[in-house]
C-alpha cells in the first residue's frame, strides 16, 4: 500500500479523497459511495475491506459537499437578536443539545436588533441551503419567512409569537411576566414605576410594557412612566436611570426593565448616584440570567424557562422538516418571579 504519510508537507495538507480511497482499496469510485451512502448495496467482505481502508488513510467525507450537489444542508440555521445577552446563549444551548439527538449541527447568527443585518442573515442561510430555521425576529420579517418556506426551508420563531398562524412558534407569556413584575412592586408599597426598555415595536417589549401596565390599572394611585431605550444592553438601561434620575420632580420609587442587561445597567447608575437599592428605588428586571443572581445586589427577575424554549423551538423545527404539510403550533411557555434583595429591603 502507497504510505500517504510519508509523502511531503503539500500532499499532507492536502484531505483524503473518494478517489484515493478507491484506488488503494482496488474498487471503483461508485462502490466506496455505496459503503458510505447506500451499504446494502455492497458485499459484506467488500463493506469491510473499503471501511479498513478509509480508517487506515483518515478519510473524512466532505458531507457539506454532498448536501450541497442534492441541493440541501442537514444543518440548521438560528437567528437571535442580541448574542451578548445570555439569555438567547442559553436558548441556543436547548437548541443544540435537542438538535444533537438528530445528528444535526447548530450555525448562529446575530442580528444585533437590526433589520438589515436580520435580512441579510436570512439571505445567507437561504444561500447555504439549510433544512430549517429558527429565528428571533427584530420587526417584520413575514413575507421573507413566507419565501423561505416557499423555497422548502422549514421556518419556526423562537420568543416571538408571529401575527400569522402559517409558522410555528415558541414563546413565553411576556405580558403575564410584565404583570406579575410590577404586581410584584406594587406589593411592596411602590407606587411611582417606570418602565426601562425599548425599541418600541419589538414584540417581546411590548408585551412585557403591557403587562405592566394593566397591573399598574389596576391599581388605585399607582403610576407607570415609559422609558424608551434604543436596544436593550447595559448602556441603555444606565443612560434610562440617568435621564430618570435628572427628573427631581418625578422620581420614579421601582424600575422594572425590559431585560436583565438593562437593569444591570439601571443598578450600576443608581449605585454611582448614591441612591439606595431597594431602599429609595426597587429594581426588577427579565430573563433571570445567571448575571442577575450574581449582582453587586442580587436582582429579582422575571425568570423564563430559557434552555426548555430552545429545546421546544428544535422539535418543532425537526416535526416541521420531516413534515413541511403539518399544521402549525403556537406553544406558549408560563414565566415565573423570582425575588431578589433589589426589591426587597
């Protein structure tokens, strides 16, 4: 046999391919296809000398290749809006154990809560030929999710529950958690709340602002102030705080923020201004990231079942691509409090 490991650093940089494998087995092309693709096909005695073969020389099918000249890739493609929070880190983490059961790999992209970079994503995936979708839409994205699965590409949304009963989802109850977040600051005794949170549009934020309000209406004498933020990180919700705190006339005595980056941001400008948590104002924030709990002072939160909705996102992706003609399913996961020295003195 030819020693293929002994040949020079060129030949070495250069991977194994079918035709090498064929030749040092003494068989032809289509045969090694057959013991890669189609085994049955192929005599046991000859399965075995070509499999021997392949460990012997480290072949390494190049199955993106193959999926490609078919005309699809086994790989799934997720679109979240922002990877630096850690709550679509772990969305994604559910995703990928799931997708791990069906020997399917995960590619990530982040769409930074732009439109455009959104639809250039989706642009890319569709280019790449992936079998599925899963995406965190920032705005409207219906008619180019129509098109894609149009195209053949399952589609199914994940922490958004779309205007259109034509694409699966997954989401949590955000207008139950924006309720039980300020229900839980009005059983405090705070009575002047403000909402930190933004781009208006974004559906997530809306719910919660909603939930938020009709806890607040429900109330006699209580008060909600909107605090609309760009994009929701830690920046925002410190430049939220500030402009608050320049309002001596309206101080707010709770912030619920749309998100835990936010309200880490709102703790770190209300630290650096002196004023006292929860003792002269009340945080709470949403998503009960592992940051929250990790807090110079720990954060109460609105905890959703992150990992549990990506796992859930991955099996109606899976049930849709072995089914494109099924009936689409709108799951809704419940969000829980969890309470924190932030709200409570």
């Amino acid at each position: 046999m030819t020693d293929l490991s002994a040949a020079g650093a060129g030949d070495r940089a250069r991977a194994v391919s079918v035709k090498d494998v064929a030749a040092e087995a003494g068989v032809s092309v289509g045969t090694v296809s057959n013991v890669l693709n189609r085994p049955e096909k192929v005599s046991t005695s000859t399965r075995e000398h070509v499999l021997a073969v392949i460990d012997e020389l480290g072949f390494v099918r190049n199955d993106a290749a193959r999926q490609l000249r078919a005309g699809s890739n086994h790989a799934v493609g997720m679109v979240v809006l922002d990877v630096r929070n850690p709550f679509f880190t772990d969305v994604a983490r559910g995703v990928e154990e799931r997708l791990a059961e069906h020997r399917r790999p995960l590619i990530l992209g982040n769409s930074g809560q732009d439109a455009d970079r959104e639809q250039m994503l989706l642009d890319l995936f569709e280019e790449q030929r992936v079998s599925g979708l899963l995406v965190s839409p920032v705005g409207g994205v219906l008619p180019r999710l129509r098109r894609l699965r149009d195209r053949g590409t399952a589609v199914v949304a994940v922490d958004r529950r779309l205007d259109s009963s034509e694409f699966s989802s997954v989401a949590v109850d955000d207008r139950l958690g924006g309720r039980i977040a300020v229900q839980h600051l009005l059983d405090q005794g705070r009575r002047r709340i403000a909402f930190v949170g933004g781009p208006r549009g974004l559906t997530q934020v809306e719910h919660r602002y909603e939930g938020a309000a009709a806890a607040v209406a429900d109330t006699d004498g209580a008060t909600l102030r909107l605090v609309v933020t760009g994009i929701m990180d830690a920046a925002a919700g410190r430049h939220g705080a500030e402009d608050l705190l320049a309002d001596d006339g309206d101080r707010p005595d709770a912030i619920f923020a749309a998100n835990d980056l936010v309200a880490l941001g709102v703790l770190q400008a209300l630290t650096l201004a002196g004023v006292s948590v929860p003792d002269e104002i009340a945080i709470i924030g949403y998503d009960d990231i592992d940051f929250a709990a990790s807090a110079a002072i720990p954060l109460s939160s609105v905890r959703q079942p992150r990992e549990q909705l990506g796992a859930v996102a991955a099996d109606l992706l899976m049930a849709t691509i072995e089914d494109p003609t099924r009936a689409a399913e709108d799951v809704v996961l419940e969000p829980s409090l969890v309470v924190r020295r932030s709200t409570q003195p």
